[in-house]
C-alpha cells in the first residue's frame, strides 16, 4: 500500500513525495524533509507512536492503518487538540466501501438479522477487518463478524441481511490497491481543513 500511495501522489500535479519511511527509518526523516501530510499504512502495534510523532510535529496524519483502540484514538485526540496539526483516519480509502457500509446501516434499521463476512489477503495482520468494525458500529445491532485470511484476495466484504421469506445482500469488492487510492488523494488534500482535530471515515468527505 505504501508503494502505491507513493505512486498516486506522485501523479498529481501539485503534489510531492518528499520522503518515504519504512519501518526501519527514523520518523526524524519526516521532519528533516519538511513534509506537511504524512500518509500512514503500517501495522497496528506501531501506528498509534507514528500518528503521536506527526501531531507532535505539526504535520497532518492520513491514517490508513486498522488496529487503533478507543484510548488510543482518544490520545490522538487530545495530541492533535494541543498541536493544532489534524489526524484523518479511515477504516477504507475505497469510495465503494464507503457506500457499502452507509447503504448497511440504513439496511440494518430494516433487519433484525445480519453477518457481516470480510474476505482479505493472508498477510493482514488485523481480523476483524476495520472496515468489518466500523460497518458493524454503524450497524449498532452488534453483527456477528466472519474473517476469512486466503491468498488471491485483496479487500472484500458483503453484509447478509435476513428476514422471513427474503435476504439482502450488500456486497463491496477491491480487486486492487488502486481502488483505495482517489480516497488516499482526496484525504491528503483535505486533511488540513477538517474542523475536528480526529476525523473517522471517508464519508465526512463525501458529498452525500
């Protein structure tokens, strides 16, 4: 992911990579390269410091990575309050998913019953899903969560809904990284704007 958000700012015109931290570089590196936006795609147990850091510094955190707790968000929050630098975090960059879990929450105020099933790679740490959660939050009925860890898989998702005599079935399906990416660009430009120094969702962005 962070290969491909390097490519897709890259494209844009009146945007620059500045630098790219792996997970052995120093966050100092961000600082020394003047960068204003930092995109993050790490893992769960080391995004919460990273976002610390960027607050801390004065630059902007896009956060892509899944994994952060309640206390950990309401940290954040408190960091980007004093700092006055603005953390932008999304369960899922993709505008499909975005779709998909708002039409399920609508749904679910229809339906007593539903599952939500979430279908990724074999190398996401995380399960259930962010995406899988935050639908379920949304929802507010408590549905029972399904994961599913295959090779062959990118991001998937689909919620069941059931009721006497029918079933609706809501589905959502990235078939590569670059789906995720408009959103990824969208919230690099944004972020900087939001009137809330925690921003969940990339619905908040969305006309809709």
């Amino acid at each position: 992911m962070g290969s491909t958000v390097c490519e897709a700012i890259d494209r844009e015109e009146d945007l620059e990579v500045v630098a790219r931290v792996d997970i052995d570089d120093s966050l100092e590196d961000l600082t020394q390269a003047g960068a204003e936006v930092v995109v993050d795609f790490t893992t769960p147990d080391t995004v919460k410091d990273n976002v610390l850091f960027c607050l801390r510094n004065s630059i902007h955190a896009v956060v892509g990575t899944t994994g952060l707790t309640d206390p950990a968000l309401d940290e954040i929050r408190s960091v980007a309050l004093d700092s006055g630098a603005k953390a932008f975090i999304a369960p899922n960059f993709a505008l499909g998913a975005v779709l998909m879990m708002l039409f399920s929450q609508k749904a679910a105020k229809l339906y007593d019953k539903a599952e939500i099933i979430e279908l990724h790679h074999d190398r996401k740490l995380d399960a259930p899903s962010g995406t899988a959660l935050r639908t379920a939050r949304l929802m507010g009925n408590e549905p029972e969560i399904h994961s599913v860890r295959l090779p062959g898989l990118v991001a998937h998702q689909e919620v069941i809904f059931g009721a006497p005599g029918e079933t609706l079935t809501i589905r959502h399906d990235s078939l590569d990284r670059w789906s995720f990416m408009p959103g990824v660009v969208l919230a690099v430009r944004r972020v900087a704007t939001l009137d809330e120094p925690v921003t969940v969702g990339l619905e908040h962005l969305l006309d809709l």
